[in-house]
C-alpha cells in the first residue's frame, strides 16, 4: 500500500481531520455525519467519501455515503416533523431563525477555516460568504413574520374574498461546492421561514460547512426532522426525492445539464422547482466609461473565487477606441494577482478538482488554435496540481469555446467591438441569461442596455449586485424562479385562495 493510500485508510477508519481545523475555538462543529432527525447519523453500509484540501490533495475528513433507503428517511424525518413546524406562530420561527443567525456570527472564524480547508477559497473570501450567508437567515427572519401580504377586493355580492400563502412542505435543497454556506442559507432560511421542512443534499466535495450549519441550526433550536444534512453520492441520494411525492418543492443550484435532468426527474409528480443554473455573463466597456474603474471591475468580476461563480465575467466586450488601453492596464493588475493556499489568503487559490483545470486548459488551447493571443498566464502553477494561473486570452474569435461556454476558472477573454455594432445584441447570443456587466457614462446606452439585455440581473458600473433583499436568478436557460428577497420565500408556498358568503 502507498503511503497516501494509507493515509487515506487510516482517515476512513478513523474519523481524523487536517492539522488546520484542529485550531478551531469550537471542534464540535466540524461533524463527519449526515444529520437526520436531529441524530448525527453514520450508514449501515460503512461507506465513506473523502474529503480533500484541493490545496494540497490531503484528506481533511469523511462523511456517510448515504444510500436511497437512508435518503428516504430524511424526507420521512421531514415529513413528520412538517405538521408542527407551519403550525408554529410565525413569529416563534422568526426568534428560531435570528438565533441561528447570530450563531453563524459567533462562530464566523471556524466557520470560515472549515470551508476554506474543504473548499480552497482565500480565507478573506471564505469569512465574506459566512457574513453573505447569515444575512440571508436574518432577513428571512423578519420575512417569516409577514407571510400573507395580500387581499383581493371581492368581486361577488355577498362573497369576501382572502388569498392565504401556505408553507407547500417538504422541500429538498440541493447546492454546489462554490458556496457551500450561502447557498444553503438562501434556500434553507427561505424554506423555514414559509414553514416548510428541509432535505438538504451539499456538494460531497464540501460537505462539513453544510454539516456545521446543521449543528448551528440545532443549537439555535430547530426541531429534529425540520433540516436534514444527507451526505454521498448526488445520484444516489437526489433522484430519491425528485421521485418522492412527499417531496413539493425541489431548489437546485448548479450546471444547466444537471438541472434539465432534475428537472425532467420532477416531472411526474409536478413538483414546484427554482433552479439557479449556468451563467456566461458577458461585460460590456463602452469608449465613455470610466477606463481604470472598468478596468477593477472587470478583475472582480472575473476572479472573484477564483473565477468558479457562475456570476463570473465570461465574455469581456470592450470597445475598439480603448480597447488597447484596457487590456494593457487589465493585464498588469493581472499579473499582480497573488495564487496561493486559502489559509495564506491569496487573490486566487486553486481550483476544485481535476475537471475544473482541464476545461481551463481546453479553452485556453481551443482560443489559442483559432487565433486569439495569449497576454498572461495559460497553465498550470507549480504550487500544485489544482494551481491555475489568472490567464487573459486577447482578440479571442467569436467561434472559440469560451465564448459559447462557462469557463469557470481563471481565464478571462477580451474581445474588442467596433463603436457602430450593436454588441447588445452580440451579449445576447447566449443560451444562458444570468447577469451582464455594463460600463458608460452615456444615459441612453446605459438605458438601452438595462432594458435590452436579456438577462435577469443587470449591473451597472459596478460588479457587486448580490444579497438577500434582491430577486436573484435568470432568464433562458439560467434557471426557473428566484432567490433571495419576497420571491425566494414565495417559491415555498402555495396559494390558496377562500370565498366565504356572508351574506
């Protein structure tokens, strides 16, 4: 046996964790179960999956590979403990969810170190997307307590009329790697606060940031049943709950062509689905706009995660007059960007898996063959295998894969546009319809732009756009619904609608 086969031996039967999260103030937060009716639960089976530092390949932990008869009882956990959790005074759950909310504020450092050992993403970042996460549960706390917002004047002599918004039940949430917190926060805190239960499946690349909410969200007192974490394969646990009739609403977070499948699994038993799926976002620098403020943006909105979001700056569009200038001040700040383990805080950190790499290296070489001009970057780092350099490809051709695919990585793509062509129209050629970055100082084109782009989100001289008060998702093939704000509650409801005679 190799030594890392040992090593990894000695992981799975041990339960052992990396040396950095033997410095959290709090071990009980790093859980190596699935959690199922308030019981931190291991499977019959015995079957494990590792958990590697994508830093450094080095195994971290383990969780359960939950089979389909384990799946399935979570939703039987969720749907007994679904009765009571609605009928709760909506109040009582806003006091529940503010809890839960001011944990993950005390815990924010380990919660921060877990999921940058599991996930790789600078530290810096990693402790954003706790603050990211917990303002999604406060606001659903406030959200709980005004469920029923609307009226209908009768229209009947003798008929009142009332609209009521119902928790629909068992919800099952599905999330990705990227945000491993947050995307679990926006759907979860959602969910609760409409009185609805939870099945939650994470990533199984980053399961113990899904396994500390589960241990912050008991403390906060969340009654066993009403949030299940289960831990394994996505294809054995997932398809368990798009076939369950108990199961009402299915909230998924990742690529198109898994979300066509979940959505094609729901089918039969007509489940209410919001999906948040695939992006290609397209950032548009017009002659007028403010050149270096573009210029900074353009790098947030790129590499912000090591460019694994699915808001990240695909297709950079800048205008002929500045384009030489752009990409000369783009690719020095480029080449400034620090590549390093999360712990030590770096710009970029390395990237999630072997997958992820080649597609840098597919669309680099793609881009590259058909014309376009290396500026920075364009292989691995020796840091490691997932170490990817912030790569810029300049004078890409339309027909190169980058521009028809999501990159997700470090590689950005500059192309410049003549001032007489209609680039809206050219950001549009896209299946998918997320958010577009716009920068100009002229009022028409920034109205044309807002109005034209079809994309769900649009932003404007700025990348920052996010956060829980604001609808969050897309328009073609980005998804179904949204995410966050009154709509991200609403997904968890029906409606109900009552005609009393009084007369």
């Amino acid at each position: 046996m190799s030594k890392q086969a040992q090593k990894d031996t000695d992981a799975i039967g041990g339960k052992k964790k990396s040396l950095s999260l033997t410095s959290l103030n709090d071990p009980r937060l790093f859980k190596q179960f699935s959690y199922i009716d308030g019981q931190w639960s291991d499977t019959l089976s015995g079957e494990s999956i590792l958990v590697r530092d994508p830093a450094n390949q080095e195994v971290i932990g383990t969780v359960p590979r939950m089979n389909g008869s384990e799946s399935n009882g979570a939703v039987d956990a969720a749907q007994k403990a679904f009765g009571k959790w609605a009928a709760l005074l909506p109040q009582d759950r806003s006091v529940i969810l503010r809890s839960w909310f001011e944990l993950l504020h005390e815990n924010r450092e380990d919660l921060a170190l877990i999921m940058t050992a599991e996930q790789g993403k600078p530290i810096s970042e990693a402790r954003g997307e706790i603050d990211y996460a917990a303002d999604f549960i406060e606001f659903y706390a406030e959200e709980a307590k005004r469920p029923n917002i609307e009226n209908v004047t009768s229209h009947m002599v003798g008929g009142e009329v009332e609209v009521w918004r119902e928790p629909a039940g068992v919800a099952a949430l599905i999330t990705p790697w990227n945000f491993p917190c947050a995307m679990i926060t926006r759907k979860a805190a959602a969910a609760l606060a409409a009185g609805c239960s939870c099945v939650i499946h994470p990533s199984k690349e980053t399961p113990f940031s899904a396994t500390a909410l589960a241990e912050l969200a008991e403390r906060a007192g969340i009654p066993a049943g009403v949030f299940n974490v289960v831990t394994g394969e996505p294809g054995e646990v997932v398809p368990q709950w798009t076939s369950d009739e108990r199961v009402q609403v299915v909230s998924f977070t990742g690529s198109t062509e898994v979300g066509r499948l979940i959505y094609q699994q729901s089918a039969p038993s007509i489940k209410q689905l919001v999906l948040e799926l695939g992006g290609h976002a397209p950032f548009v620098v017009y002659g007028d706009a403010d050149l270096d403020h573009a210029v900074s943006s353009a790098i947030a909105a790129k590499f912000a995660t090591s460019g694994q979001d699915c808001l990240a700056a695909n297709r950079i569009f800048i205008e002929q007059s500045i384009y030489q200038e752009f990409s000369r001040k783009f690719v020095e700040k480029v080449r400034g960007l620090s590549l390093g383990r999360g712990l030590d805080d770096p710009d970029i950190g390395p990237l999630m898996n072997e997958n992820a790499v080649l597609k840098q290296e597919a669309h680099v070489s793609d881009a590259l063959a058909k014309g376009a001009k290396l500026l920075c970057g364009g292989k691995r780092d020796a840091l490691g295998t997932l170490f990817y350099q912030p790569t810029v490809l300049g004078d890409v051709p339309v027909d190169a894969l980058i521009n028809r695919e999501e990159t997700f990585g470090p590689v950005a793509c500059l192309t410049a546009f003549e001032a007489d062509e209609d680039i809206i129209a050219r950001a549009n050629e896209s299946d998918y319809g997320l958010v577009a970055y716009v920068h100009s100082q002229d009022p028409k084109k920034i109205y044309r732009a807002s109005r034209d782009l079809q994309y769900g989100m649009v932003a404007i001289n700025r990348t920052k756009v996010t956060g829980a008060p604001i609808p969050f998702g897309g328009m073609k093939q980005s998804g179904l619904g949204r995410e966050g704000a009154r709509q991200g509650l609403e997904a968890f409801t029906e409606i109900k609608y009552v005609c009393r005679n009084y007369a």
